[in-house]
C-alpha cells in the first residue's frame, strides 16, 4: 500500500508557512503604503490611464471591480480591472499595483513570449489541474502505479504554468517601475515604496511555485520508490 506521507511533507509544510507568510506580508505592505499619499496627486485610475496611453493603448479599458486586491488584467476582454481601494485611491500602493496590471497589458500588445506561452497552456492546465487530484488518489487508493503516473503527467501541467508564471509577473512589475519613473509619476523617493509593494506581491507567486513543484518532486519520488519495490 503506498503511503500518504513522505519526508517530502516536511518542507511542504514549510513552504505553505512561506505562503502564509507572503500573504501577509502582501496585505500588510499594501495597508502600509496605502496610507501614503503619491506627491503626484494620482488616483491608480489615472496612473493607470496615463500609462496605457503612453504606451497607445487607447482602446485598453480600466474597470473597477469590488473587493481588496481583486485587480487583474483580463486578456479576452482586454480590460485592466482594478479594485475599488486602487481604482479610487491617490496612494502609493494604489499606483503601484495599477500600474503593474498595466503591465501585463502592455505584455499583451507586445506579445511578450512569456505571456503567450501561458495563455496557450491556460485550457490545457485547466483540465490538466482538475483531473489531476483525482488521479493521484485513486492511484494512492488502489495502489495502481498506472494512476499515480497518469496524475503526475497532469499534474506537471500545472506546474508549468505556475513556473511560467514567475517571469510574466516580475517582468510586469519591472515594467511599470520604469514607466513610472520614466513618465514623473513617482519620484526618486518614492521608488522605494513602489517596489516594496510589488515586491510582496510577487512573494505570493514564489511560494505558489515552491508549494507546487515541491508536490511534484514528492508524486515523482512515491512512483519511482513504488516501481523499484
């Protein structure tokens, strides 16, 4: 029968406390910088705004949606949605992550490679990642090797993207820290703020990936221990 845990749990658990942690961290950074004001006078709208049409994105909307750091960029709609604290707010956090949604605008008009390899495996991921689980435990179940190699094909899948991840989101935030020096939203003394907010944010992605390729590492050691027994 093969075993539910494995010495894998162990660092497992740890890297759910890393992504705990960036959560919070996430939320407290945001709250911190949010009751600073930019020197600009900038709602994350109008940064946002300026920055699209800097870049000639006119025809980009900027939507705000409810809820606390719910922003996204949409690329099938091709709408940058901002969350009302952000769409609404003159802060420095307000700016900093309207501006990095931005980002992944201006990633899209540009096809940035990183992009459009993760919007080309998002439907295979999608069925990747919900067929996945259910392989995995039946094949812990019944023991079937068969399975638990099906679940780790798929599973990988979803890895992937997560890895892809990774570079889309820090080049984003790289992006909208030039541009926002570049076009005088911020000053100088403000870039340290700036890249406290997005810094944090990019934390939650890394400890998604750790959690998701350390699952892995554990699947591939449990079939190949399993197929030497």
């Amino acid at each position: 029968m093969i075993g539910f845990f494995h010495p894998m749990d162990f660092l497992i658990f740890i890297a759910f406390g890393i992504s705990l942690w960036a959560q919070f961290r996430v939320k407290g950074t945001f709250n911190r910088w949010a009751e600073v004001p930019n020197m600009r006078g900038l709602t994350g709208y109008e940064a946002a705004r300026r920055m699209l049409d800097s870049q000639g994105l006119h025809d980009v909307p900027i939507e705000p949606v409810r809820g606390v750091l719910t922003d996204h960029y949409d690329p099938i709609q091709r709408v940058v949605r901002l969350s009302e604290p952000v769409y609404y707010e003159r802060s420095i956090s307000a700016v900093s992550v309207a501006c990095h949604e931005v980002g992944h605008a201006i990633q899209h008009a540009q096809h940035y490679p990183m992009l459009v390899l993760r919007h080309r495996m998002f439907p295979v991921v999608r069925f990747a990642s919900g067929i996945a689980p259910f392989l995995l435990i039946a094949g812990f179940l019944f023991n079937a090797l068969n399975l638990i190699g099906f679940g780790i094909i798929f599973f990988s899948a979803a890895v992937a993207f997560q890895l892809v991840t990774l570079p889309v989101e820090f080049n984003a935030s790289s992006r909208a820290r030039d541009l926002m020096i570049a076009e005088g939203f911020i000053t100088h003394e403000e870039e340290r703020g700036v890249a406290k907010v997005l810094n944090a944010a990019a934390w939650t992605y890394v400890a998604a990936a750790l959690i998701a390729l350390l699952e892995l590492l554990k699947y591939i050691m449990i079939f190949t221990s399993a197929r030497e027994e």
